[in-house]
C-alpha cells in the first residue's frame, strides 16, 4: 500500500490551485471587453486637438465639457483628469 506523504500532497494540491487561480485569471483577461471608450471625434470641434501634445490639448475640453458647456459629460463620468488618456486620438 502507498503510503501517504503528506507533504508531497500538500505540494501537489497547492500547485494544482495555482493552475487554476492562473487559469481563471487568463480566461478573465482575454475576456475583457475591448477598449469601449469613446474616441475623441474627428470633426471641426476637436481636429485641432490632434497635433497637440495631450496636456495642451487637455486644457481647451472643459471649454465645451462642462455642465454649462455645450456637451456636457455624462453624470456618471469617471474622474476626468487628463482626458486623452482614456479618450484616444485615432
Ligand atoms: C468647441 C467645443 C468642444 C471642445 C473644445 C471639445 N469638445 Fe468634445 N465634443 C463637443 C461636442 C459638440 C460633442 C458632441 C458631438 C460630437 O461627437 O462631436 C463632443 C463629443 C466628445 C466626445 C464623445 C464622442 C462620442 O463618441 O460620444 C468625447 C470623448 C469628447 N468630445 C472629448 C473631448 C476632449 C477629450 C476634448 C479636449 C481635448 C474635447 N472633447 C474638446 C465639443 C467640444
Ligand atoms: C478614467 C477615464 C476617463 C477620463 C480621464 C475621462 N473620461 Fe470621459 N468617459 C469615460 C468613460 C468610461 C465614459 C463613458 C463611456 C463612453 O461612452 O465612452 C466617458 C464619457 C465621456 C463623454 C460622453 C461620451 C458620449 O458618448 O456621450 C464625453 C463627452 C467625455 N467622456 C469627455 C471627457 C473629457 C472632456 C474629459 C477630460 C475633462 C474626460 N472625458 C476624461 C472615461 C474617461
């Protein structure tokens, strides 16, 4: 009869949860939505932004993205220092 080693199953067991905490953790990546942000428009309002260094730029949004602006941000808008990092440029 075998006898049990315990300490070789210990091992056994804590690589096998190992595999699949990795497992689950992959599976949740690559089922990660892609990125669904929305892009800064490419119309007269912002084509001047895509020269500009991001920080330049970031400082002209709150002149229409405000809630007296002229297109204010969603009321459940995550905090929205620095824009473009979130907002790509194509
Ligand atoms: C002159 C006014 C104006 C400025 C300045 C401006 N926007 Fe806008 N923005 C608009 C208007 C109007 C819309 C809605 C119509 C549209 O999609 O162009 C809009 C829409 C957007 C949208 C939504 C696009 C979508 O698909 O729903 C994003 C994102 C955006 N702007 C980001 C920015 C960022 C970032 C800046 C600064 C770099 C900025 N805007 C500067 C007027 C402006
Ligand atoms: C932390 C990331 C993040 C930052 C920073 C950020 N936003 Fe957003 N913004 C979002 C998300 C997420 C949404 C809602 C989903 C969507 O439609 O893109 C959104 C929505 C918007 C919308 C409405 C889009 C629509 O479809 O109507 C506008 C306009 C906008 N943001 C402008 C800005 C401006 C201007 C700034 C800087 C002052 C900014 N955002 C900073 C993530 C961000």
């Amino acid at each position: 009869m075998a006898s049990f080693d315990s300490k070789k199953i210990r091992i056994i067991l804590l690589n096998a949860a190992f595999l699949v905490t990795s497992i689950g953790i992959l599976a949740f990546l690559l089922n990660a939505p892609e990125e669904s942000t929305a892009k800064l428009p490419l119309d007269e309002d912002h084509n001047r932004f895509i020269g500009m260094k991001k920080k330049e730029a970031e400082k002209f949004c709150t002149e229409c993205h405000t809630p007296e602006g002229v297109y204010p941000l969603p009321e459940d808008h995550p905090p929205k220092y620095r824009c473009l990092f979130c907002h790509k440029r194509d």
